[in-house]
C-alpha cells in the first residue's frame, strides 16, 4: 500500500442513512495514498456499525467513538488531534467528496508547498423520486475558486474568504499544530470562525475550480443549516458570522472584511430577514436588526443594484 499522504476527518452523529455513501466516495479516490478517521460522536443509529464495518475491510479506515455526544466541532478536533500524515481534509458523513477531489488537493499542494488549497462545492438536493441529485457551483463559490490560484495570500485573494466550509479544503498538518487552530465545542457553524482563522495564517493559498464535495441538503429539513428559525441557532449563526470577521479584522485584512460583508449581505441575511418578517418571536427580528446594524459600523458597503434587497436590509435595521 502507498505510504499515506492525507487523512480525511469524517465526523458523523445519526447519519445512517448516508453514511455508507461517505465512506464509499472514499473508497473511490482516484488516489489511494489515503487514510480516514471515522468519528462516531455516540450515534443512536447504525452510523457506528457502517463505520467498524469500513474499518473491517479496509485498513485505511480508523474509528474513533465517544462515549457521548460532544458535538460537531469536538470530533472534528479529535480526528486533528490523530492524524499522522503530512495532510489533512474534512469529510461530514452526510456527504460525499467526488473522486479527483484527493489528487487534486495533494498535487497541488505538493507542487506549489503552499499550507492550504481550497476547491468548490455543490448542494446535493433532494429529487423527486426520492434520492438525491448534485447541483451547479454557485457564484460565490466560484469567485472564490475560479480562476486557479496558487501560492497567493489572503491579501491577493480576498473573495475566498466566502468560501467557509472545512470539507471544501486540504491543508498542511502542520498548519494546525504550529498555529493551534481547533473547532468551537458547543456552538453551530464551526467553520466560520476556523476558515478565517486558516486563511489569516496560511504563509500561501491555493484555489482550484474542481468540484471537490457534493453537500447533502438532506430532504427531512434536519440539518443544522435548514433550521435557521430557530432563535438559538440564529444566534449561534450571527455569532459565527461575526466571529469570523473579528478574525479578519485582528489581522489587518481590510479587503477580505470588504468581500465578506458584502457576501453577508447577498447571500446570507436576505433568506434570515423573510423568516424574520413572519416569526412570532419578536427577539428573533430584534438579534437580526442588531447584526445588520452592527455590520453597517464594521465597513461602510456600496448599495447594491438589488433594489428589493436593499429596501429588506432597510428595515431590519429598524428593528
């Protein structure tokens, strides 16, 4: 077997029904000088059973269980913690990573020596017949890979700091360790605060335009990233969101703070303001109206040519 050149990190809690994709997308890599750290986070279902079953059959599949749940984040940072190979990407179980996507990160970072390289990312959406069928890249996950880039800083390329999940990226171990980066425990959008953190502190950045995850939007409305009307997750996502700006700012990246509240403000708080207009819970429109406000005093943005979404940012300012 080749000598391992990545580990994957694949956390997964009560994705059973998914899971076995996960672990078969790996098992597709085109490259094979691979290993993969399955981390059951004291699933209720048979995601800990499709994991010691991969393990079985194949030497390249790790498992670590917990005894209890820690959360999305605290498996992530024990998958880090075990890695032994000179690089390091994410995989959640409910997704599937396509099969160049470990060739092409580890090629690319071999050649140019650069700490990090991010590719782009579809959805993975519901189909009528009941399975599930991958989407487009959109726009601003191609500003942030599109075109190729290697060895630039985070200065140079400031739109890939739109790019925010851990799975859409490969890194050098040693970024970890020598910097001590690790996930929140016990908050939701983990990769948000941790993206910029990796970007601040990567000596070079590359981007490739591959597709190098399928993203499963997952057709019960499950996911944490489908229940955004719920107060508490707001507030865990507005904090995320907030976090990872303060991360920027703490560096002296003025542009990549730009493109980001920009981003803020054309992809993420539209849909969080209709939910706001109908919720029966005024504290939610109240924490929503706080955000945009204080997102205004971070960095003064252009209005958009969208004049319906501007007229929508001008009253959640008002509440």
């Amino acid at each position: 077997m080749s000598r391992p050149l990545v580990t994957v990190v694949v956390p997964g809690f009560d994705v059973a029904d998914f899971a076995a994709e996960a672990v078969a997308s790996l098992e597709a890599q085109e490259m094979p000088a691979w290993r993969a750290i399955l981390v059951d986070d004291a699933s209720r279902d048979a995601t800990g059973a499709i994991f010691d079953e991969a393990a079985a059959r194949d030497a390249r599949f790790t498992v670590i269980r917990h005894a209890r749940r820690q959360g999305l984040g605290a498996a992530r940072n024990a998958g880090i913690d075990a890695v032994r190979t000179p690089f390091l990407a994410f995989l959640d179980a409910d997704d599937r990573m396509t099969p160049s996507a470990l060739r092409r990160w580890i090629e690319t970072l071999e050649r140019t020596g650069s700490d990090l390289v991010v590719g782009a990312y579809v959805r993975l959406r519901p189909t009528a017949e009941g399975g599930y069928a991958p989407g487009t890249v959109q726009p601003w996950v191609a500003r942030s890979t599109v075109p190729a880039r290697e060895g630039v800083s985070l200065h140079e390329h400031p739109d890939v700091s739109g790019n925010i999940v851990a799975w859409s990226k490969a890194t050098r171990t040693d970024l970890w360790h020598r910097t001590g980066i690790r996930f929140p425990v016990g908050r939701a959008y983990e990769d948000q605060v941790v993206a910029q953190q990796l970007y601040t502190r990567a000596r070079t950045i590359d981007a490739i335009p591959d597709v190098v995850v399928e993203w499963r939007e997952r057709a019960d409305g499950s996911s944490i990233t489908q229940r955004k009307d719920a107060l508490p997750i707001l507030r865990d996502y507005l904090d995320a969101l907030g976090g990872g700006l303060d991360v920027l700012a703490s560096a002296g990246q003025t542009a990549a703070i730009r493109a980001r509240v920009d981003l803020i403000r054309e992809l993420d708080l539209p849909p969080l303001i209709e939910i706001a207009r109908i919720h029966p819970d005024d504290a939610y429109r109240r924490h929503l109206g706080t955000f945009v406000r204080a997102l205004d005093d971070r960095m003064a943005v252009p209005r958009s040519t969208d004049a319906a979404r501007e007229r929508a940012l001008d009253a959640a300012r008002l509440w």
